[in-house]
C-alpha cells in the first residue's frame, strides 16, 4: 500500500473485446473525451488505452453532491488473444464510444 503514496490515482476503464477470423475490436465508453486527449499505444499482442477526463469549467470539487463519474488520468491494458497488424490498426470516437479495430496477422 505504501508503494501508491504520492502517486495520482488513475480510473478504470472499462472495455469490450470482439474478435472474428479477420479482426479483433475494442471498445470503450469515453463520453467527455476529447480524441486529443487519448493516446493509444497498440504492440502486436496488446493495445494500451491512456487518456485525460477534463472535468468541466466551472464546477468546483467541493460542490459535489454525488460524485461517480472519474474525472482525471485514466488507462487500460488489454493482452490481445492473436498478433495483430499494427500497421493497419484503426481508432475512431463515435458517440463516446472508443472502437479500435486491428487486424489480425495472417498465418503465412
């Protein structure tokens, strides 16, 4: 427990993972997310999902009355179950929703 002191807490994100013959996806939930403010670090068998939820102008933390939603860093690592092509990996943001496609390699 002492190895977390002095260190900014992260939030959780949540995520979905497909996959088919020819493509694993990826989803989150990013609502209030700038894409600017998302980095994605994808290797050939994992994809890493960092980001920042700027809490809105004007509201001050001790004005919470109830407070569920993270505002803050967050990440999430998800150990992929195929190499994938880094090359032609896709990232788009549609309604809050995160989807990341990556193909997969092809067995030669």
């Amino acid at each position: 427990m002492e190895e977390n002191l002095g260190k900014e807490w992260e939030g959780h994100l949540t995520v979905d993972v497909y996959q088919n013959a020819n493509e694993i996806i990826v989803q989150s939930a990013v609502a209030g997310v700038k894409g600017e403010d998302i980095d994605l670090d994808i290797a050939k068998d994992s994809v890493t999902i960092k980001g920042l939820r700027q809490r809105p102008e004007g509201l001050e933390q001790n004005e919470s009355l109830h407070q569920e939603l993270h505002w803050g860093k967050f990440s999430r690592s998800v150990i992929l179950p195929a190499d994938i092509d880094i090359e032609q990996a896709k990232a788009s943001i549609k309604n809050g929703l995160l989807t990341i496609r990556l193909p997969k390699l092809k067995n030669v």
